[in-house]
C-alpha cells in the first residue's frame, strides 16, 4: 500500500511538474516601420490578427520611428532586426555604403503613387512651367515625376519641383496651392480626388518595372537566425493572398481601421486600390531584373555612386531570389 502510495504521489508531482513547466516562448522579431500602420503594410497586420505570425512560434509587434534614417539607423545598430515597408531605395542606400543591412522580401511591386493636380491643370502637359511637390532632390518620386513628363516631352528645367517628405505634407502644399500638383499616396489622393483636384495619372502606368517598397534586415541578425526568416516569408506570403481573397475584403478592412485608427472609408478605399491593382507582391521575391532597374534608376539620378551586383543587396540562399 505505501509503494502505491509512493507511487501515486510521484505520478502526481509529475503531472504537475508538466502543468507548471514554462511553455517554450516564441521567437522575438524586433520590427519597426515608419511613422504608423499603413495599409502599405497590411499583410502584416493581417498575420497578426489572424495568428498566422503566432503559429509559426514568432511574436511579431512593431514599434513606429520618425523617418526612414532613423529605421535604418536603428536596424545598423542592431536596435531592430526587421525594418517592414520601407522604400527600397532607403535600404539599397544604406547598402551602397557598407551598412549591415540585407533585402529579404519586396512588398509592394509597383509605385501605388498618383500624381494630382490643380483643377484647372487637366493634362500632364499643362505643367510645363509648373510647380510639382515631390518627396526631395534625390527621392525617387522624381525618378517617377521624369517618366510620367517625358510622353509629353518635358525634361528636367521645363517645370520647378518643390520637396516635402510626405504624402500629408505634398497634399497640405496642393491644398495651399502652393504647387500645380503634387505625387500621392492613399488615401491623400482619395481626399484629393474628392476635393475636386485632378488625376494627372498614375505612376506605375508610366514608371513600369520599378518595385516599391520591401523588408530589410540586420545582416548578422538574419544570418544568426535564418529559419525565423524564412517563417517570415512564409507568413507574408500567406498575408497577401488572405487580403487577396474577395471573400476575406470586410474583415481585412477591419483589421487595417483597427491597426491604423484611420476612417473606414479611406480603409475601403485603399483596400479596393491596393487589390484591384496587384501592388502586393505574391511571393515576396526579390526580382533581379526589376530591382536592378530600380538601382540603374538610383545611380542615374545621382542617388548611388556605384551600381551594386543584385547579389550583394540580398542574402544568398535566404532571400527569395528570381530573375
């Protein structure tokens, strides 16, 4: 009877030993973006909500900075090891001149831009001798800018440029008539638009084969930690096509209302935008032609001394990688 006993008890003290043992805890990824959520993001926001980020064992919070130097300067330090929806053309700098960072993914394929202008500019040849607000002197909006004037056959000098660094501050410039027009992204071109402000055309109609914005990571951090990586990827993937499936639409509009505190409305409407025109990447992949036009576009304009390889922007092996 004692031995039962004994044996009973330890059973027990097992049984609770497993209840009370700590639960392996998931893996931290210290992410940023810049400023707040943005529906540029929204595949994000989506793995965590829906648990996708949770099931592949990764806690997955972002923290938001002021600009896409300071995110840059934070993932060099080794403060942050993900840095999501950032312009590319932010890391690729940062790359050029021997910072610790790598592309792991690009997000959003093609420039999700619209240029607007003033009601009585109706085409884009009516700025010719205009003012037009872009992001800054070596900002790719200028790259976009370029190519959406030259089918009209303008070219650097035929119109003036005016910089601000965001799309809230380029659409407070347009609204001051301060400039002819100005480069938007959502859902400053939808209150323009409304306002009565004309749609000179969208970018990625003129601009083509440019990608927009991407992942970056610590270079020492992804290495040290490559199958976090990859669930990453695999969790972006599964991100773009939830958001893509129409049966998913009112949900996915909650989930960004919720995250970004913005107007239900500007939600629906840079849902539709984003979907109907196929910004999010499928595959997350890095394509080596069209980064390499972006990088061609980056040295053109004076932005990168040098043209870097593809191969050294990415880390073999790790990053998605297609021609």
């Amino acid at each position: 009877m004692v031995r039962q006993g004994i044996g009973l008890f330890a059973a027990i003290a097992a049984l609770v030993a497993m209840l009370i043992s700590p639960v392996s805890a998931a893996d931290k990824i210290r992410t940023g973006a810049i400023g707040s959520a943005s529906p540029l993001g929204w595949p994000f926001y989506i793995g965590m909500s829906k648990g996708f980020f949770a099931a592949e064992g990764l806690e997955f919070d972002i923290v938001y900075v002021q600009s896409a130097p300071n995110l840059l300067q934070q993932l060099s330090a080794d403060s942050l090891d993900l840095a999501i929806s950032s312009g590319l053309v932010d890391p690729i700098r940062a790359m050029v001149k021997g910072g610790p960072v790598a592309l792991v993914l690009v997000e959003v394929q093609a420039a999700p831009y619209v240029l607007m202008g003033q009601p009585e500019i109706k085409n884009l040849g009516a700025l010719r001798g205009k003012t037009v607000a872009v992001g800054g002197f070596n900002d790719i909006t200028n790259i976009y800018l370029d190519r959406m004037l030259a089918p009209s056959g303008m070219k650097r000098g035929d119109f003036d440029m005016k910089f601000f660094g965001s799309t809230p501050a380029r659409l407070a410039a347009l609204q001051a008539k301060a400039v002819d027009a100005a480069m938007l992204s959502q859902p400053g071109n939808f209150y323009a638009a409304a306002a009565g402000y004309t749609n000179l055309g969208l970018v990625k109609d003129y601009v083509g084969e440019f990608p927009f914005s991407g992942s970056a990571v610590n270079r020492a951090w992804a290495e040290a930690h490559r199958e976090d990586v990859r669930k990453l990827i695999a969790v972006y993937v599964k991100g773009v096509a939830w958001f893509r499936d129409p049966a998913n639409r009112d949900e996915a509009i909650k989930i960004m209302v919720e995250a970004s505190q913005g107007r239900p409305e500007d939600v629906t409407q840079s849902y539709d935008f984003l979907r109907n025109g196929d910004f999010f990447a499928a595959t997350g992949a890095v394509s080596k032609s069209k980064l390499g036009n972006l990088v061609n576009a980056m040295h053109d304009l004076g932005d990168i001394e040098v043209v870097p390889p593809i191969e050294r922007l990415v880390i073999p092996g790790l990053t998605p990688v297609m021609e």
